[in-house]
C-alpha cells in the first residue's frame, strides 16, 4: 500500500468564489482548453465559465463535484474543488490514464498506459492507493462502491479486485461505456458491435450478460451509457439519437432526435445532467438534463 503526502500548488492559483455569478451545479473538464471549469447556472440557462485549474492533460470529477482527479505535468494528483484555496496534491508519475470514481466519490480507479490499474482512496487521509493487478488495453473503465472495478479491452470485460488476477466475465466487444446502478450489482454496457446495450446482473460474482436493445429499438453506433436520476431507465447515445429504455420491461419508453452525434454520456453535476460532447473552438457543450422530460441543451462556453 503506497501512501502519498507531496502537495504542490497549482499554475492557476486559487480560485475565488466572488469571480462565479449564480449556482454551480458541477465541474467538467475542459478537453480543448486543457482545463476544469465550472458549470454556472440552471439546466436550460448555464454556461460553462473560466478555467479553475489550467494546464491539466486529463481529468475526472467525483460525482459529488467536490473532488477529482487529474494528470498535470506528467503526474496525477487530486484536488478538493470546495476549498477556497485550490491545491494539487501529487500522487504519482502518470501518462495515458483512464479514471473512474466509485459512486459516494470516496475512491477511484486509474489505469495506467503500462497497464498497471490502482485503486485511491482517503483522500482527506493524504491518499492511499492499492493494486488492482495488471490489465493491457483498458479503453473503458468502471468503479463500484466496494472497490471492485469493470474494465472493458477488445477482448472483453474483466473484474478486478484487490489481491486477484483480473477475470474476464464477458466476451463483448468494442465497448463505449460502462455504468453501473447505485448499489453496484448491476452493470450496463453499451457496445458498438451489434449496436446494442446489455446489461451484467450480479457481475460482481458472474458474468453472464443479456441483451436490453439493440438496433431494433433505434441504438445506431452508441456512444455512452447511463442510468436515469431515478435508476428506472437506461439511456444509451447513438449517432444521431438518445434511446431511452425501461430496466424492468426493456421497452423503449422514448427516442430523443439529435441534430450532432453524441460521443459520450457523462454524469456531471452530481447526476443532475449529462455531458454528451467535447468542443471545438467556439462550439458550446450540448447537454441532457435529468428528470422525466430531460431534455437536450446547450452550454455556451466563457472563452
């Protein structure tokens, strides 16, 4: 067990609470100007404003914003995004990671290019990390509440768990996305082969895998996955629509058209709304709002 206490501040001092003019319901990272900002506003009246922390290569927000993770200057670090006074605490060398925060954002597993997958916690306790073994390949990765992560290579998903070799519990390939269900028994998996989203009950201890939808229900090159506020449905985004599926009848409850594709579906702002793109220079985030009618918005962007 590695136990870290380097800190060091960031570029980008801290950050004044003052500078923000209404609500923040969450952070993102910021792909193209390679930094975390907030989102300010309501769903329907928001805008993603200027940089809290620059010079970031990636990062990952704990559901709760109040955390995350990120590679800066070729090492990961953490940051408490609630403090008045912003810090990077390094943790280790890091390049090409992938980073996926448990549902209570109380631990998060990174996976490392060399294939060396960890897993971080007690933050607030300087940081902790432990092994989750070693697995080549990982393009998706997922983190349940007990620790046990889903990491998704082209041959398949695998189980990782402290202390174990990784275990594949499903020859599915070409994943998008994983997500998990609250309590973590339940693992869905969007895939673009068969253009199909799937769900693993009790993947934890198996691994057998059913088909929730495919192209019959409308899913066309998906894009991402995720579960309602109300963990009553699944959504899956494909390339030009959102396909939203009830989890106990499998039935299509209703088919959202889109005008851009989709290439992700990612929580942000505490499961209140979903990022569904990346941008480009002076194009805004388009993103879904939860609830019964959520609904597809755009946030311009503070350049």
């Amino acid at each position: 067990m590695k136990r870290i206490l380097i800190s060091s501040f960031l570029a980008a001092a801290a950050w004044a609470q003052d500078d923000i003019r209404g609500p923040v319901p969450g952070f993102l990272f910021d792909e193209h100007s390679k930094a975390l900002r907030p989102i300010i506003g309501i769903p329907g009246a928001s805008y993603l404003g200027g940089a809290i922390a620059s010079e970031i290569e990636s990062a990952a927000v704990a559901p709760s914003g109040r955390l995350a993770l990120a590679v800066r200057d070729s090492k990961l670090g953490w940051m408490d995004l609630s403090a008045a006074e912003l810090r990077f605490t390094e943790l280790a060398a890091a390049g090409n990671v992938r980073i996926a925060w448990n549902p209570a954002s109380s631990s998060a597993a990174v996976w490392h290019g060399d294939g060396r997958l960890e897993l971080w916690s007690h933050f607030a306790e300087g940081a902790r990390s432990v092994s989750l073994g070693h697995l080549d390949g990982v393009t998706v990765l997922a983190l349940s509440a007990k620790g046990v992560a889903a990491a998704a290579t082209s041959e398949g998903i695998y189980r990782l768990v402290e202390g174990e070799s990784p275990e594949r519990i499903a020859a599915i390939s070409d994943v998008s996305a994983l997500a998990l269900d609250s309590t973590g028994n339940a693992l869905y998996v969007s895939s673009r082969s068969g253009n199909s989203a799937l769900e693993l009950a009790g993947w934890q201890t198996s691994g057998a895998a059913t088909l929730l939808a495919n192209e019959n229900a409308g899913i066309e090159a998906p894009a991402g996955i995720a579960l309602s506020a109300d963990e009553r449905s699944v959504i899956v985004a494909g390339k030009s629509s959102l396909v939203v599926i009830d989890r106990a009848t499998r039935a299509v409850q209703r088919t959202l058209a889109l005008d851009f594709e989709p290439t992700r579906l990612e929580p942000v702002a505490g499961g209140r709304m979903w990022r569904l793109n990346s941008r480009e220079q002076g194009q805004p985030l388009e993103v879904l709002s939860a609830g019964p009618e959520g609904k597809v918005f755009f946030v311009p962007v503070e350049e």
